[in-house]
C-alpha cells in the first residue's frame, strides 16, 4: 500500500486513505448537484461600437464614397467622402455616449444593491486597476507551463527537513484557558457566518455560497473535527490553486510574477474555529 502522507503508515495510513475518498465523495456531490441545479452563466463578450449597426451602415457609406472618389476624383466626390467620414465619427460617438450612459445608470442601481458592485463598474469605465497582461517565454504551452513552474518553485523554496516530526513540542505557555477536545456546532455557526460570498474558493471548488447556503453543516464539522482530534486531513485540502499576479517590468519572465494560493474553504473554516478559541486567551494576556 502506498501512502501520499508518506509518514503514514499501517491503520494510520488507511484512515488518511478512507478520509480522502470521502472528502472526495463530497467534492464530487457538490460539483454534480452543481451541474444539475445551477444554470449555465453564458460569457457575454463585450460588444464593439465597430459592430453597431449604425456604425456598420456608415461605414459602408464610407466605403462607398471612398471608392467613387476613387474612380472619379472631383471635387463633388471628396466633398462626399468628408462628409461619410464626418458621419461615421457622429455614430461612433453616439454609441460611445450611449454605452458610458449605460454604464453609468448601473452604477447608480448597483449602488442602491451592491456597494462592490458599484465600484467595479466604476473601475471598468474609468480603466482603474486594469491587471497588466503578459505571456511568459517560451515556444509551447508545455514550455510556458514549465517556466511557471520552474519559478514558483524557486520562489517558494525546499521543503523542510525535519529529522523526528513525531517529537513532541514542549509548550512555551502553561495552564491556558483555552477549550479543547471537539468542536461543536455552536462554534461551527459562529464561525459561517464571518464568511464571504463572492470569493473565489480552492481547488476543491467547494464555494463560499454552497458552505453558507446549504445544509452541510454536519458535513464539514466532521471534516474539521477529523483534523483537530485525530490529527487527520483529506489529501485534497493540502492542494492549493496558485495565480500569477504581475508586478512590473518585461512580463515575459517568470520573476515578474509573485503568486496568491487560493485554500480550501474548509480549511479556512477549520483555521478560524481554531483562532476563536485562541483569541480570547490572547486578548486576556494582552
């Protein structure tokens, strides 16, 4: 038997076995329920005022006008040909003006819903914190993915060595006040509800809308309890969905970029029920 913890081994490595194919049960349920539930968002690409239609009908004209001025270069003709040049800028413009009045009447009816909302079309109309955009060196795909990876891992460094993990810490605090043993569903709610929605979620794809929304409460209390009492955790939750976020300079290398790891929500969950119970003791000391 071949353990991925690579320290497991015996019951220990089974138990780590049996908990990822169930935290792998229920990433597959969730993104099947998804799948069948959820509508289908279509991408809506930006429309071009180039392909409005009274852009494209005065375009022709222009066309038109150029190719009789062309053919017969008076002075009638370029007079003609100003004036479908003339026109074709007048539609343009009339679209643009159109769009930004647009756009501007969802501001005002985002604000009233979405403050959020409000800003990003806010920051869309005015170019505001447009991501730079740039395609790192290489002649293939494969090769670009391998510079990425080549970097991050320079970026990140080694993995640590430790000669005895099993060793026991001495604590560096005694007599704490701080509760142990199991969490419970009290301290389960307290902590959904700091949860945002509308973030992105980690490479388990368990959003933060499905954790606030649905009734899994049990689901994910299991998971963490798991964690904290039997020092065990779904292999899923030790992979993290890394972005490349541009700095500045020549974007074509790989040292340009530092990265932001996307975790899994539920272990995010576990990490703030663990900070609930730390906090008050740390805020006593204080």
């Amino acid at each position: 038997m071949i353990c991925l913890a690579g320290t497991h081994s015996g019951m220990n490595c089974m138990k780590y076995e049996v908990l990822s194919m169930k935290y792998e049960s229920f990433i597959v349920a969730n993104r099947e329920t998804a799948e069948e539930l959820l509508p289908a968002i279509q991408r809506q690409k930006k429309r071009a005022h180039s392909n409005d239609p009274r852009v494209v009908e005065q375009r022709e004209r222009m066309k038109k006008a150029y190719h009789t001025y062309q053919e017969h270069t008076d002075e009638g003709n370029r007079q003609e040909l100003e004036e479908a040049k003339d026109r074709l800028e007048r539609a343009y413009e009339l679209v643009a003006e159109e769009k930004l009045a647009s756009r501007i009447h969802e501001v005002k009816e985002a604000q009233k819903r979405k403050h959020s909302k409000s800003w990003q079309l806010i920051n869309e109309i005015s170019g505001r914190r447009t991501s730079r955009k740039g395609q790192l060196k290489g002649t293939s795909q494969l090769e670009r993915v391998k510079n990425w990876y080549e970097h991050f891992q320079r970026l990140l460094g080694a993995p640590p060595k430790i000669d005895n993990e099993d060793e026991d810490i001495p604590p560096i605090l005694n007599d704490l006040n701080i509760k142990i043993g199991p969490f419970d569903i009290e301290e389960y709610a307290k902590t959904k509800k700091s949860i945002t929605e509308e973030k992105s979620c980690g490479k388990d794809g368990i959003t933060p809308e499905v954790m606030k929304r649905c009734n899994i409460d049990g689901i994910i209390l299991d998971f963490c309890n798991a964690a904290l009492t039997e020092r065990e955790k779904p292999a899923q939750r030790s992979i993290l969905n890394r972005v490349p976020i541009p700095k500045s300079g020549d974007l074509s290398i790989g040292g340009k970029y530092r990265g932001i790891s996307l975790s899994s929500i539920v272990a995010k969950i576990y990490n703030r029920m663990i900070l609930n119970r730390i906090r008050p003791e740390i805020d006593r000391r204080e």
